[in-house]
C-alpha cells in the first residue's frame, strides 16, 4: 500500500520543523574535543589591573627650526656645523638634538596675490613681480607653486604646478575689486595648501621647503582671522612669508630711479609695517620696490636661501601645554656680525604621540 501524498507532505513538514536551519549547515563544525585548551597566560609579571601593556603613552614637544645665516655683507653662510650654534627659548638655553644642512631642496611656493580695490592702480606691477619671481626661481622638474587671489575672500587659480608658464597665464588673468582679506588668505594658504604640498616621487615625507610670496599693500580690512592667528599657521607649517609691498606712499618721486634704490630713504606705511611684521614674524624678508627692475637680485637671492638652510630641533626644558607664545632666539657666539634669519617663535600646542597631528612647532 502507497502512503497517501497528504501524509507525506505533514511528514516533510514535521522533519523541517526539528531540523536546524538551513544555512547553520554551511557552518563550520565545532572544534574536536581533542584540541587542546589555550594556555593561561601567566599572570606572575603582568601589570596591576587596569593597565594595558601594549600601549605607552607620552608627549612629543619638538620644535623643529628651519633658518638661513648670512655675514656681514648679506652673503650666505652655508657651511657651519652644530657646535657654532647656541638656541634659547624664552631665554632658557636648550640641548639641540637634530641638527642637519639641507642644500638644494625642491621648493613649494604659494604665490599670493592682493586682487582687492585698493591695489587697482599698482594690479600691472603684482602681475609683473609675480611673474619674474617665477620664472627667476622656479625649476621645471622640480620645484612647483600655486596662484592665490584675495580680495573679499581666498581663491585658488591655479593649483600647484612646475610651469611657470601655466602660471603666468593665470595671473595675468586677474583683475582687481573688492575688499582685502589679507589674514585670511594667509591662513586658507597654509592650512590647506602649503601644509600638505606635492611632494617629489620616492622621497621621504618632509623634503620640501614652503615658501609664500606675498604681494599686497598690507591693508586688511575684512579678515575674519587676526594677524596672531596667520603667524601661528604659518609658523605650524613651517611656511616662509616674503612680503613685497604695493604701496608707494613712502617714496619721494625724486627716487624712483632703480639706480638709487639703495639710498632710498623708507617711510613705511602702517599696512608695510605689518607686511615687515609678517615677514619678520617667519623668517622671510620684506620687500619695498617702486619698480620691478628693483626686485631681480631680491628673487634670486631668495631662491638661494631656500635652498642654504639649516634645521635645528630641540626639546624645550621649559614646555608647558598652556598655549603660550615661546621667543626663539638662535645665536653663533664664534661668529660674530653673523645674522641668523629664522621665525621668532612658536605657540606652545602639545600633541600626543602617534595622534597624527603635528609636534609643538614643528609641521610634521
């Protein structure tokens, strides 16, 4: 006799009932008993309870300085070794613990330019200073810059590239309205181009220098970012501020001959006396020309001094996570009427090891 179909149907049912799903089939099996159980651990040197043995926590305070000597007559000084140097902070003596002469390195400038109304009648000669310092300094293949405008607000028009040419094309693009926001473009320059620049194929993370070009009559009038603050982000990122001034209100029309640039006598105005200020502030030099012409030995002497610095990194004795500013100051004590051109401080920002952010003073 057949079982009736119904039956087998309400037997299939109850077996799929008692079984286990399906995919707990596709489920590696249980280990074998025979497996040995893991070891304990021995617990005779292990830490008190609530340590973890594997992770060492400490703070990294290393301020890294990167500055240029020059002698009596304003030449470079590219040869001195870590004994001619003496570094203080806040006038405490420090131990230097990495010292380095680093020649020849591959540069990344931010070019930046005041495109804002107040410049409109001087917006030819930026064009021009910004286009011969290009071409004086840059090299094809190795160094590379990006253009910034700033009038209301920052803009970048053109990313960071190595030919000069693309960038000449951009500049003489730009015309001029609008208000000054000079800290800020400063700020927007460092913190998003100049602290992560390209950097050359195979090399190792911190083999460039960062150097900012600015050119602007000095005269913030819409900054949401103070002057402190565009000092300190450039001073994290290690960045160079060269400033040239736009302004002629210091000069006589009786000297504007390029001839007799030397003897000029300088009234700065309040907007060159901060561009001096930002200049000084990073270890940059400040620039007041009436003509171009004024400016070609100033571009090839800062492109050599880009390439002739020197790199000192010490500890500071004295370090406090408190925020405060710390004066550096860099002597040669055997050297005397050497001039030792570096940033003036640094804002005391303490990071934790491994966290991913930079050091105090230091842009890596």
């Amino acid at each position: 006799m057949q079982p009736k179909p119904v039956l087998i149907l309400a037997l299939a049912l109850v077996v799929g009932f008692l079984l286990p799903p399906a995919h707990s089939a596709q489920q590696p099996p249980p280990p074998q008993q025979s497996t040995p159980p893991p070891a304990t651990p021995d617990t005779s040197q292990a830490p008190p309870a609530g340590q973890n043995p594997t992770v060492i926590q400490s703070r990294v305070n290393l301020v890294d300085i990167l500055f240029t000597v020059l002698n009596r007559r304003n030449k470079l000084v590219p040869d001195l070794e870590k004994a001619d140097f003496k570094i203080f902070d806040d006038k405490a003596p420090q131990e230097i613990r990495y010292f380095s002469r680093q020649t020849d390195l591959p540069l990344r400038i931010g070019m930046l330019l005041d495109t804002s109304n107040s410049i409109r009648d001087r917006l030819k000669f930026e064009q021009d200073a910004s286009t011969n310092f290009l071409f004086s300094v840059l090299r094809r293949n190795k160094d590379e810059a990006f253009v910034m405008t700033f009038d209301d607000e920052p803009q970048v028009i053109q990313k960071f590239t190595g030919d000069a040419g693309a960038l000449r094309d951009e500049i003489f693009k730009t015309r001029a309205g609008g208000g000054t926001a000079i800290y800020d473009a400063i700020y927007s320059a460092c913190l998003n181009e100049l602290s992560h620049p390209p950097r050359p194929p195979g090399d190792q993370p911190d083999v460039v220098r960062r150097v900012m070009i600015l050119i602007s009559d000095g005269d913030d009038n819409l900054s949401t970012r103070t002057r402190a603050e565009a000092i300190e982000m450039a001073q994290r990122a290690s960045v160079v501020i060269y400033t040239i001034s736009t302004s002629t209100q210091w000069i006589a029309l009786s000297q504007t001959d390029p001839s007799k640039a030397a003897n000029r006598k300088n009234h700065l105005t309040p907007g060159d006396q901060i561009l001096q200020d930002l200049a000084e502030e990073t270890g940059g030099r400040a620039f007041f020309p009436y003509h171009v012409d004024d400016l070609d030995q100033s571009f090839q002497d800062i492109g050599d001094e880009l390439r002739n610095q020197y790199s000192i990194a010490y500890n500071p004795t004295n370090y406090a996570m408190d925020g405060r500013y710390h004066k550096i100051r860099i002597e040669t004590p055997d050297h005397k009427g050497y001039q030792v051109r570096a940033r003036r401080g640094y804002f005391a920002r303490a990071n934790a090891a491994g966290s991913g952010t930079p050091p105090a003073g230091s842009p890596r």
